[in-house]
C-alpha cells in the first residue's frame, strides 16, 4: 500500500516553561493578556505534520510520498527524511520564504502555547497532484494533512477528480475554515482524524451531527489522549481502545502525528481499525517520550513489546505484513 502525505514541512522551536500557564491568567482579565515566560531549555527540531507522519511512515517501511512546499533551507532536512524512506522528491521548493516555523512553549501541565509561522508553506497550493501520480505511479491513500488551507481544499478536490483514495486531517485549520470549506474536505474522505476537542469543532464548524459525518466518511478516528482512542463507523458500534502505558510524559508535541502515522502503517499491512488503533497508541506513547517530534525510534523489537505490554501477547502480530518494518 502506498501512501502519500500532504501537509506541513516545518522547523519546530520547543520551549519548556517549568510553571503553570493557569497561574499567570488572571480572572476577569482575559481580554488583555500581555505574558512573557522565562523558559528552561530551547530545543530545535525538524517537524510539520505531513513530515512528521511521513518520518514515522519510512520508519515503518512503507516509503511514503512527502508533499509540500518548504524554502531553499530544507536541503539538509531532505537528507535525513530521505534516510527513513521518504520519497520527497515531490516537495517544492520556495525560492523566496523560508520553511514555516513552529513556536511552541510546554508547561508543567503539558499545557503548550504556539505560534505556527506559514512561510513557504503558503506555495503547496501551487503544488498539483497529476504529476506526482504520474511520477510514482499512483498511490493507494493521500492524507490531506493541516496546509496552506487553499492547498488543503485543492489536493481534496484532485483526489475525487482523479479518483484517489483520501483521508482528511484538518486537525489545527480547523479554528480558520468555513463551513463549506470544512465539508469539502471532508466529504468523501475514506478517513477522518480529529482529537477530542477537534471533534466537538468539527461539528461546530461544519453543522453537521456526529450522525450526519458519519455518513460522509468510511472512519471517523478520535484520539483521546491518556484514555486511548475511539474508531468510529456509520452503523456499527464505537470501538474504543485504551493507550499503551507511557514511560514519561517529555514532550506531547507530535504524539498525534505518531499515532496517525501507526494507524496507517497497520492498514497498510491490512490490520483492522482496532488493531490499527493499537500500533497508533504506540507509537504515540514512544513520541511522548522524547523531546522533538522525529526523535523516537520506531524499532521492531520495542515495538513488539510495548504492543505486548498494553495489547497482550497476540498484539505484536499487528507488525506482520508484506511491508518491512526498517530497522
């Protein structure tokens, strides 16, 4: 199975604050907020949603197709995407902005406040997808991940023009798409990614009923942090798996590009949604714990065993397939 990513390319700027961001909000306050937070550590990380699934995609095996558009600094990061499988040779290249940069302050709590700059991002609504598909030679599934949100609603619509299998995450657009813009992206989808809140927003923005996206998508997928994540279809009851046991909780940045990236790669190897859920939530918990979003390695054995650990022994054969988990 070949699967494509479309999506954000990113340098990531991961702060830690060793406080509460709720102690320094003052009530009644909130319409004038003027912060400044003294930081312990600074670490720079290559990052962006679409690059960090297709990061964890190479990771196990299934060398996907990176799509997005990034500055004249990506070269180096290219390089280390390319040495996990990742074919990017569909990524433009701005000759004028730098790659976006995301700007992001974690708390005592796990709390993050951020900032996303676009940069050359805003260019992947000048990338189309014929020549990709006529370069590969097609794929099975492309993941329209958060964008530049004209690129989001044009790689939506090539897919149901050109036939292919899509699946929507508009996860952090959300907050600044419109109501026809949310249902065009997910109408059709052969899959739906949100988080919990995501979800409640998604209903919001689109007027549709948790009833009525069901009837527009083949899963709806829900992450619900520490208490697992649900799989939902039209007609059948909900299937809810818990989260695999985290070691530490370092850095939640990423842990929901992590668990898409297992979700699809246990697809991939034809697994079913539950157990697709199950390699998705490990993942995540390894993401969880490192600080970066492409830090943790997804190795076979450690796989193996913390599948064992959270899922039971017969858990681990979710790593069987046609697809060679790389080392």
């Amino acid at each position: 199975m070949r699967i494509a990513v479309t999506g954000s390319i990113a340098t990531d700027h991961l702060m830690v604050f060793p406080g509460r961001f709720a102690d320094q909000l003052i009530a009644g306050r909130l319409d004038h907020v003027s912060l400044s937070f003294l930081v312990d550590s600074l670490d720079v990380r290559h990052g962006g949603v679409a690059a960090n699934i297709a990061h964890g995609l190479g990771q196990l095996g299934l060398a996907p197709v990176l799509i997005g558009a990034v500055g004249a600094d990506f070269e180096p990061y290219r390089v280390l995407l390319k040495e996990q499988g990742v074919d990017t040779e569909s990524v433009r290249v701005s000759p004028d902005l730098h790659t976006a940069r995301f700007v992001c302050t974690t708390d005592a709590d796990q709390n993050q406040v951020a900032t996303f700059y676009a940069g050359a991002m805003a260019e992947a609504r000048h990338i189309g997808l014929a020549p990709v598909l006529a370069r590969t030679g097609g794929f099975d599934l492309l993941l329209v991940s958060p964008n530049d949100p004209e690129a989001m609603l044009r790689h939506t619509r090539e897919c149901q023009e050109l036939g292919i299998p899509f699946a929507a995450d508009p996860s952090q657009q959300l907050a600044r798409l419109t109501r026809d813009q949310v249902r065009a992206l997910v109408d059709g989808s052969r899959m739906l990614f949100t988080n919990e809140y995501e979800s409640a927003l998604l209903q919001e923005r689109s007027g549709w009923t948790r009833e009525q996206i069901l009837g527009r998508t083949g899963l709806w997928i829900t992450t619900l942090g520490a208490a697992g994540s649900r799989v939902q279809q039209a007609g059948r009851a909900p299937v809810e798996v818990p989260a695999a046991r985290a070691r530490a909780a370092v850095d939640p940045t990423g842990v929901g590009d992590a668990y898409r990236a297992g979700f699809l790669a246990a697809l991939a190897r034809g697994r079913d949604p539950r157990d697709a859920a199950r390699l998705g939530s490990v993942t995540a918990v390894l993401a969880l714990e490192s600080v970066g979003t492409q830090e943790h390695r997804l190795l076979p054995a450690e796989l193996a065993a913390r599948l064992t650990e959270a899922y039971g022994p017969a858990a681990a054969e979710i790593l069987d397939g046609r697809a060679e988990v790389r080392p």
